[in-house]
C-alpha cells in the first residue's frame, strides 16, 4: 500500500523529533513533557511527528498550535476520512 499525504509537503525535509505517549503515563512525567513542548514548540525549524491520541499527546499538539513549529499527523483509519473542525486551520496553512 502507497503512503498517502494530506497537507503541506514541504515539512517533510525539516527535522522531525517523533512523539509517543502511552495512555497511561507516570504523573512526574507530565510536567516535564509539558516544559519540552513548550520548548519545541518555539522552534520553526522542527516538525513534531505524532499521531496525537492518547491525552498526553493531545497536550502536546494544543501546545504546538499555538508555537511556531511544524506538526506532522499521522492519521489513524477513523481521522483519515475525515479531519476534525479544530485541526482543519491547521491542515489548510502552510
């Protein structure tokens, strides 16, 4: 099966920092994910590659829409068809 792209391809060549989090994660570890976000979200240079689904990751995009890096969203088979009202600004900007 053919990888299929929606949105801007020219993200593609910026370094990429990939983000997992487990639907259950240890308490002490929230804040300083929140501080790395934060960080990471201030550099334009970086794509963050997650797919954004369990509540940590969740944390982690809110915090990245609203910084100046770039955000690589790797779609899940429900989300594919169709992208949710709040990401669509998102996906429409390049």
């Amino acid at each position: 099966m053919e990888p299929q792209y929606l949105g801007n391809m020219d993200l593609l060549p910026l370094r990429k920092v990939g983000f997992l989090a487990s639907r259950k994660v240890n308490p002490s570890s929230v804040i300083p994910t929140i501080n790395w976000a934060n960080e990471v979200s201030r550099n334009h240079e970086i794509a963050i590659v997650s797919g954004f689904q369990s509540t940590l990751e969740h944390e982690v995009l809110e915090i990245a829409l609203k910084g100046t890096c770039s955000i690589i969203y790797v779609l899940n088979r429900r989300l594919y068809r169709q992208i949710p009202l709040n990401l669509r600004p998102a996906f429409d900007s390049k």
